[in-house]
C-alpha cells in the first residue's frame, strides 16, 4: 500500500510522465513514416519532426526523475 | 526491404509500444519495475531508436534513388543510360564499374578521412536549394570545384588495365601528374565527356539496368 507522500507527489509525476511518454510516442511514429520512403523528405521530417519530439519527450522525463521530491521530502539540517 | 532495415523497424516499433505502455499507464511507474520500464522506455530505447533511424537515413542518402528523387537531377539519372561510352558516368553505370544502387555517391564523395561528412553536408545544402532556394536548371549545376583524381585513383589506381593504358604513359612524367592531380582526368580533354545534361536530347538511350538503380 502506497504511502501518502507517494501518492501526493505521483500524479504530477505521472503527468509529466505521460506527457513524455506521448511525445516520444509521436516522434517514433514520425520515424517510423519516415522510413517508408526513400526521399529526402523523409530524411526532412526526420530533422525536423522526429529529433525535436523525442529530444523533448527525454528532457521532459529526465526532469520529471530530477524535479521529483523523494518520500519524506527535504532532510531538515542537522543543528 | 532488407534484413536490417526490418530489424531496425521492428526494433522502433517495439520502442514506440513501451512508450505507448508507459503514456497511457503512468500508475505503472510507481512500483519499482515501473521506474525501470520507464527508464528503459523514455531515455534507453528512443535514445536508440533514433540512433537506428539516422543511421538508416544516412545509408538511404547514399542511394542513387534518393539523389534521383530531387526533379532536378532527373536528367542527370538519364544521363547514366546514354548508349555512348564516351559518357564516362554512363560507361561505369552500365558496365557497373560502381554499384548501381550507390552510382551517385560512389564518384561524388571524397575519398578523405572527412568526405563522406562533406558529402552529407553538401546534401543539406541541395535539400536547402531544392525545397527553399532557387532550383538552377540542370545545364547549369556545376561542381563546387574541380573533379579531383583522388576520387578517380580510389578505384583506378594499381589497376592493370589503368597503368598500362598507353594513353597514361604518352610522356615520362604523365602518370606521377596524373597521381598528384596536377594534371586533371576530365579537365586535361581526356575524359571529358561527363552527364553533359544539355545534350541529352539528341542521344540515344540504353534499356537496361533501370531496376538495380534503385
């Protein structure tokens, strides 16, 4: 059973989570389209479509990890 | 499509599924696993994905069905199947002195530590031209400079039938001119006859080959 600063803190988590997971999603589909042909306009939408999604959906999730509060929140200083 | 372009999307479409898994079922992540999956899901497998897809890309824009693709290289393509020798690109096309898939690229790179990152750079600047600037008619696409025999002796060079060609060795010094570039294959009037695109009306075409370009 989750404890309650887990279950606080999880559901902005989880957005941002789902946010990532949604952007990367959208880039790898665009990888995915970009593969049926051989264009350069594939290799367009690649740049342009493909690296700016997933590099946002990967920093949105690193900063969901970092920005995240651990149980227990901040160790008060020791006096 | 070949082995390691299935492979390479299988492997996207794996990645694409767990991120899906995690986008729609975030609650996941609260277990332990979960922050793994999501780990692996978010930064190990797009990191990689993407990885693939570029290196795909870059293989993609060695063939000559990508360099072909662009309207105005059109005729350049046909000039590989003029019915005259004398066409030195249409001579190594169609007696596959280079591959065919990768007929462009085989001539137009560099052969130095570098080239083929200089060859892609001057293909951002054709894509450039082509969807954002202004096209240049075929006649008049010229190369940014001189060809170099550098690219020539990559596969000429120590070949028999290049070293005893008595065209090669008219004059003492001709060949060591020719290996230091001093004195040029096209430029020197030798092989001279290159795609010479505004000339094409009036030739003759071979039916062959026309798959293995692709």
């Amino acid at each position: 059973m989750p404890n309650d600063a887990s279950s606080a803190g999880a559901p902005v988590v989880e957005k941002r989570l789902r946010l990532a997971g949604l952007l990367i999603c959208l880039g790898l589909l665009a990888l995915l389209l970009s593969l049926i042909k051989v264009h350069p306009l594939s290799f367009v939408a690649f740049a342009m479509i493909t690296c700016p999604l997933v590099l946002a959906g990967i920093v949105l999730f690193l900063y969901s990890i970092v920005s995240h509060e651990p149980h227990g929140g901040n160790i008060p200083p020791k006096s | 499509m070949a082995t390691s372009t299935l492979f390479e999307v299988l492997f996207i479409g794996m990645a694409l599924a767990l991120a899906a898994l995690v986008a729609f079922r975030a609650e996941l992540t609260r277990a332990r696993g979960g922050k793994i999956l999501a780990f692996f899901t978010l930064f190990i497998l797009p990191v990689l994905a993407v990885g693939l897809g570029y290196s795909e890309h870059m293989q993609r824009a060695e063939s000559t069905q990508f360099c072909l693709s662009c309207h105005v290289m059109h005729d350049f393509g046909r000039s590989l199947y003029v019915d005259d020798p004398s066409y030195i690109p249409a001579r190594h096309f169609q007696n596959r002195l280079v591959p065919r898939d990768h007929a462009c690229y085989t001539c137009h790179t560099d052969y130095t530590m570098f080239g083929t990152v200089d060859a892609k750079l001057r293909g951002l600047r054709h894509m450039y031209v082509e969807y954002l600037g202004k096209v240049p008619a075929p006649a008049d696409i010229k190369l940014y400079t001189p060809f170099n025999n550098r690219e020539c002796l990559y596969c000429h060079a120590g070949a028999r039938a290049f070293e005893e060609e008595p065209r090669h060795t008219k004059t003492p010094d001709m060949m060591s001119k020719i290996m230091s570039n001093q004195m040029s294959c096209m430029a020197a009037k030798c092989h001279d006859t290159v795609h010479d695109v505004d000339t094409l009306k009036d030739a003759t075409f071979w039916k062959g080959g026309e798959q293995d370009a692709e």
